[in-house]
C-alpha cells in the first residue's frame, strides 16, 4: 500500500471512530510513554535532524488533543502505579524529551503550560553545565520544575554506554545523578538512555546507581509485566504524526523506529 493509501485509511479508521474502538479493546490497561526531541520550524532544521523534529504548529495540535483524549501523567505518577500494582485508566500517556534542546523552552514549554500538561525533560549534565545557543542550562532547568515539569538524567557525555568500560559507565551514570541532585533535588531520578543504547550490564548498573526507572527507545505499550529499567518509549517526528490521524494511529498501532537519539 503506497503512502497516499495508508493516509487515507487511517484518516478513515480515525474520523469514523473505529480507531479510538480498536484503541479501547485492544489497548486497554496500558500506557505509552512519548519521546520528542526538537520542537521547531521545519526551516530551522537540518536533513539529518528531521526524524527527530516536529514543529510548533504539529505539536500544539497533538497537545489539545491529548489534553482533550488522554490522561496525561508525569513519569513518577506512571512508576507509583506500575510499583503498586494497579491498573492504568483508559488512555494514559506519559510525555518525555530527551536531551535538553533550547527550542523545547522556546516553542514545547508554552505550549504544554498552555495545555497545563506536566513533562520530563532527560538532560545531558556536562550540557547542562555549559549550556549554549542549542542546549538549555539548570537556571533554566529549576523554572522547569518550579513550572510543574521534571528533569531526568541523559547520562553526563551522551555516551553509547554499551561501548563503555563498566568504571566510564559508573562514571556516566554517578556524575549525571549528582548534578541533577545538586542543581535540583528532590526523591525520583529517571534515566534515558543515550542513543537507545543498553544491554543487561548497562541495564542493571543503572538498577544499582539509585536511579527509580529507565526509559528506552524500543517501542511498546508500558503495562504491567514491564521492567522498570527498560520502558518502552514511542518516537513522535513531523513525517510520520504531521496530521490527527496518523498521530492517532501512532499511539495505537506502533511502528518501529530509530533509536538514535
């Protein structure tokens, strides 16, 4: 089916209301955790940045309509009903942004105040402490918090931490946690891993490092029988959510996508 085609069918599926159906029999008692990284204007994009984009205009109109469809969750409220047991409300979505992005302040933070949706924001900390024209700072970070939202840890450097030696790795994991808790505080540190990048050594110091989940870039449901240190995360680009239905779609059916981020 070309791609003309699978528009128009999920344009169908969506305005006839078959796919919100599909969404309640099928996908009930689970969650999705969401990942965005950039949120700009497709002319202040690279080629090579695309896949990770969406822009203002997109995502404004993928917030109203979680705001209006969903039950929008911060992470830590995700993790208390995951660790106690309980069943998840029809149509729960938890938001996440990775990499701390200077266009998530200027164009997403609006947006989901405008919505009063709450978010989680993994940063990179040596970033963080350097912040520049592309990269947001922890002054920046701490109105954050202050507005509602909470900041997770991308690790200190981005590194692919599979490739790491287990001292970097240690490395990675206790420098990032203790800036985070230094320039922020508080009792919940989630992780992100950089890249998508894990296996069961890395997935386990990060078990051991006090950090209280993790989140990956495989895509799934969150449910139940999830590990804690290897929840699935949905990828949300401007090619493949650009219009209702396909975003709609994507949080029904879900695709693979790329994990380098």
């Amino acid at each position: 089916m070309n791609q003309w085609l699978k528009k128009f069918a999920k344009a169908v599926l969506f305005y006839s209301g078959l796919l919100a159906l599909y969404r309640f029999v099928f996908c009930r008692n689970s969650a999705l955790i969401l990942v965005y990284h950039r949120i700009a204007p497709a002319d202040q994009i690279s080629t090579a940045e695309a896949g990770f984009n969406v822009t203002p205009t997109t995502f404004e109109k993928q917030m109203r309509f979680l705001a209006h469809r969903y039950r929008v969750l911060p992470l830590v409220e995700l993790i208390s009903v995951l660790t106690a047991g309980r069943r998840f409300r029809r149509r729960t979505i938890v938001l996440t942004f990775d990499d701390g992005r200077r266009d998530n302040l200027d164009w997403a933070v609006p947006i989901l105040r405008k919505f009063a949706l709450p978010a989680t924001f993994f940063v990179v900390t040596s970033r963080m402490d350097a912040p520049d024209k592309n990269h947001f700072g922890w002054s920046d970070a701490q109105i954050l918090v202050r507005n509602g939202m909470a900041i997770g840890s991308h690790t200190h450097s981005h590194k692919r931490l599979a490739t790491c030696s287990r001292e970097e790795l240690l490395k990675e994991l206790g420098i990032s946690r203790a800036r985070i808790s230094s320039e922020i505080g508080g009792d919940f540190f989630p992780f992100a891993y950089p890249h998508g990048d894990m296996n069961q050594l890395v997935r386990d110091e990060v078990a051991r490092s006090n950090y209280h989940c993790a989140v990956s870039a495989k895509a799934g449901f969150v449910s139940s029988e999830v590990d804690l240190f290897a929840l699935p995360r949905v990828n949300i680009d401007e090619q493949s959510t650009a219009t209702l239905p396909l975003f709609a779609a994507r949080l029904a059916w879900l695709s693979r996508q790329s994990s380098d981020t």
